[in-house]
C-alpha cells in the first residue's frame, strides 16, 4: 500500500518537473526567436534611413540637421548586434533624430507632396511601430519566463538545472 502512494508520489513530481521543464525550455526558445525578430526589424528600420535622408537634403538649406543621424546610422552598420540590449539604446537615439527630423520636415511643405519621401517616412514609422509592439510582447514573454523560474528556484529538483534570469527591456 505505501509503495503505491510512494510511486503514484514520484511519478506525480516527475511529471510537474517534465511540464515545467519542457514550458522554460520553450519559453526561452519563443524569446530568442523575438529577439531575432526585433533585431532583423531593427536592421530593415536602419536601412531606409540613407534614403530618408537623402531625399530630405534636396528639401533643406541646413545639412548640420544630418550628422548625428548619418553617425548613428554607422554605428548600426559597424556594429555587430549580438542581444537585443546591444541595439535599444541606439534604436532609440535613432527614433529621437527620426523625430526631429519629422518636426523639421513639418516646416517644408514641398517635402510633403514628394512621394518617395512620404513613403519611407511611412515605412519608418511602420517599422518603428512594429519595434515596439515587438518589445512589449517581449517583456511579456520576459515577465513569464522569470515568473516560471521563481516556481523552479522553491524546488530541490530546480537547482539541479540552472537557467538564467532575463532583463526586461525597457520601451
């Protein structure tokens, strides 16, 4: 009788630890593939930005305006992204210039019949959207992740297999 409850007992423990092994592991793998998302997102955003501003300098008097988004823009190039924190901070020097500009181009009114200047401003913006869409449903994944750790550090069998804890991204 007490083998009974003994073996019912561990096969109920080797399952919880099977479900809660197999959900980290899949947890962390829809993380990374998120990551890899934003980051191609990043790397589409930063590659219109030659064009946006090309096609805005045939608009402007003052081509100052431009340097410090054409020197972010080569940070972005050179720089190989290795996690996505590599790239938040640059996104968002880069989205603050992005802005400027727009508030610049909002002066020029030939700027706003050009066609291809409407069109990649609109693609930027797109893709800027998308980023952060992206981050949100990345702190989610984050937030659940870590949650799901926190369960596994209560147990004995937990300590057995280390998983790192992730930082949330700030957007």
């Amino acid at each position: 009788m007490y083998w009974i409850v003994f073996f019912t007992f561990v096969g109920l423990v080797s399952i919880a630890f099977i479900v809660f092994l197999s959900r980290a592991i899949l947890l962390s793998k829809a993380i990374q593939r998120r990551e890899q998302k934003i980051i191609s997102l990043y790397k589409e955003k930063i590659d219109k930005i030659p064009a946006f501003i090309e096609i805005m300098s045939k608009h402007t008097a003052y081509k100052d305006i431009f340097l410090e988004l054409i020197h972010l823009h080569k940070v972005a190039i050179i720089s190989h992204v290795w996690s996505i924190y590599d790239l938040l901070e640059n996104n968002s020097r880069i989205h603050r210039e992005f802005l400027f500009l727009m508030k610049v181009s909002a002066r020029i009114q030939d700027l706003h019949r050009n066609g291809n200047f409407l069109y990649i401003r609109d693609f930027i913006i797109f893709y800027e959207n998308t980023l952060s869409k992206e981050l949100l449903f990345l702190n989610s994944d984050i937030e659940c992740y870590n949650r799901l750790l926190q369960k596994k550090n209560l147990t004995i069998v937990g300590l057995l297999f280390p998983f790192k804890k992730r930082m949330k991204t700030s957007v």
